[in-house]
C-alpha cells in the first residue's frame, strides 16, 4: 500500500483523480445481514413504540419426573 501513488490518471478523460481508500461493497446488497444492519440503524432514530403491555401467558404446572419427589408430603 505504500507504493500506490496518491493520485492516478482517468481512462476516459486524463484528468488526475486523488486516490481515497474505501470499503469496498458497503451498504450494497440484500443480504440478510444487511437487512439486519439497516434495521438496527433505522431503530436508532425512531424506536418502535408499542400499544400496550404482551397477553399474560399461562404458565404450564412444573411436573418433576425424579422418583425422589414423589415421596415429598404435598399440601
């Protein structure tokens, strides 16, 4: 990299064109990681606001399979 001149030739006109490193494809593509970063990037700005609280979810009886319990009193 430090042999590459700061400046080189245009093709088409010859004018010289200051040479500026980039990432290259950045922001270019549909892939899901992109997708992903642009949503990430657009919650910043405006967050998503919800209308209320979830549905309370009814929580299943904790069954225990350890023959060791069975012998507990219950109440």
């Amino acid at each position: 990299m430090a042999s590459v001149p700061d400046s080189a030739a245009c093709p088409q006109c010859a004018c010289l064109a200051r040479r500026i490193p980039a990432a290259p494809m950045v922001g270019i593509g549909r892939s899901a990681a992109m997708r992903l970063h642009d949503r990430t990037r657009a919650t910043a700005d405006s967050p998503q606001v919800v209308s209320g609280l979830p549905p309370a979810r009814r929580g299943r009886a904790n069954i225990t399979m350890n023959a060791l319990h069975r012998a507990l009193p219950r109440s």
